[in-house]
C-alpha cells in the first residue's frame, strides 16, 4: 500500500537524528534538516492524494 503517515514520521526522525548527531556539524544545523524534510514531503504527499514529484520545497532566498 506505501508508506503509512507514522512510517513516514519515524522515517523523517531517524534521517534528522543521524544528521543532526553527527560531530562534523559545526554551524548552520537546520540546513541539514533539507534531505530528511524533503524525503518526508515526498512520502507524505501520495497519503493527500499527491504525486511525490508535484511537491518541491524551494530553499530560503535572502531579502534585499
């Protein structure tokens, strides 16, 4: 059937725990956060009725 809404969860805590445990991680921590977040839009998307492809998140832009 796919993913379920709490595999998906699980799934998205288990990628930002790793990525966020790790000692390399010196500055900027919530940008390690963009894999495992867009991961988790992909699999939540087709429990709304979406295509995983028809969801994209678009990365900070700065303001002038």
């Amino acid at each position: 059937m796919g993913e379920t809404f709490n595999a998906a969860i699980a799934k998205f805590g288990e990628a930002a725990k790793a990525k966020l445990s790790s000692p390399a991680i010196s500055g900027a921590p919530e940008d390690q956060l963009r894999g495992p977040l867009e991961q988790l839009i992909a699999d939540l998307a087709p429990l709304v009725g979406m295509g995983a492809d028809k969801a994209a998140l678009i990365g900070e832009t700065s303001l002038s």
